[in-house]
C-alpha cells in the first residue's frame, strides 16, 4: 500500500495557564497487515512508528487552542497507539512551560477515505525541573483509544527515536 494523508488535530485544555511554548514530538504505531503463505492478509507483530514533530513557525499549544498538523507517509491500516514527548526548546525561558493535552485526533485519508483515531490525554505533561509548580508532571506518555496507558517522567536519552521506541516497547 502506497502513501497517504494524515492530520493530527491536538487540542489544548482550555484550563488556565495550559499552553506551552517547547516543540512536541507525536509518534503514532500500527501492528501492519503482512500477507501469509497462501497470500492471505493477517497482521503482523512488529510495530511499525512514524515520528512527527509538532513544532511549527506558528504559537502552537496555546490554551483552548486546537492545532492541525499535516503529514504524508506509509500507509498505516490502523492506528493502535499514540506517543507525545515533551522537548525542551532552547529558546524557550519562561518558568512555566507545563502543557495539558486534552486529546490528539489522526485522521488518515486513503484512496479517498477518511478515517479518525481519536486518543484522550486529559494529562499535564512538560519537564518537572523546568516547571516546579505542577506536580506529576509526565514527559512522555503513551496511549490507546481508552487514554494514557502508560507516561515517564523523565526523557529517556537525547536520541527522540529511541526514546519511542524503549517507550513503546516497555508499554505492554
């Protein structure tokens, strides 16, 4: 299956003081339909992920805010997990850089057919040190359809990529 449109809606908790300044990371993980030996589909048990950083030129994760990003990329026939990381932006001083996800929408569009994974977060996230006013602040979380299945507090390694995959990995 060839490429396909996706969007990521993620909306801000309209509760005070909810936005953030630092860039974002989103990953999204499918188990993939393979064929068997008799060239029938099934699904396999390797996960693939795509990573996708929110950060745009724009004031993006404002409170109430809700923000589109857009993105081409293998075709992922559904949608299991979502991933978010908090990145710490050089540039970015201010002493409160919490940020409360209310939820993260994907919608794919393939062959003409749009489908939408909604994923509900309800969750502070940012990096504690950085931010001593909000308590179990999480870095990374995880979730499924049902919420956040799984979070960190800690940024695992500077390399984005891995720490996706050891978080995916170690959320059974």
């Amino acid at each position: 299956m060839g490429e396909c449109r996706y969007v990521a809606e993620v909306k801000t908790s309209n509760e005070g003081g909810s936005g953030t300044d630092d860039d974002v990371l989103l990953s999204i993980a499918s188990y993939t339909k393979v064929l068997d030996g008799n060239g029938k589909e099934k699904w396999s048990n390797e996960v693939k992920l795509a990573d996708w950083n929110l950060d745009t030129d724009n004031d993006d994760f404002e409170t109430g805010a809700v923000n589109k990003f857009y993105r081409e990329d293998i075709y992922f026939a559904n949608i299991d997990r979502i991933s978010l990381e908090i990145v710490p932006n050089g540039t970015n001083v201010t002493p409160s850089s919490a940020w409360k996800v209310e939820y993260v929408k994907i919608i794919r569009t393939y062959a003409g057919e749009s489908t939408s994974f909604i994923f509900p977060i309800n969750t502070w996230m940012g990096i504690e040190e950085r931010d001593p006013s909000q308590n179990d602040l999480k870095a990374i979380v995880i979730a499924d359809k049902t919420g956040v299945i799984c979070h960190y507090k800690k940024v695992m390694t500077d390399d984005l990529n891995l720490n996706m995959k050891t978080a995916f990995e170690n959320c059974k």
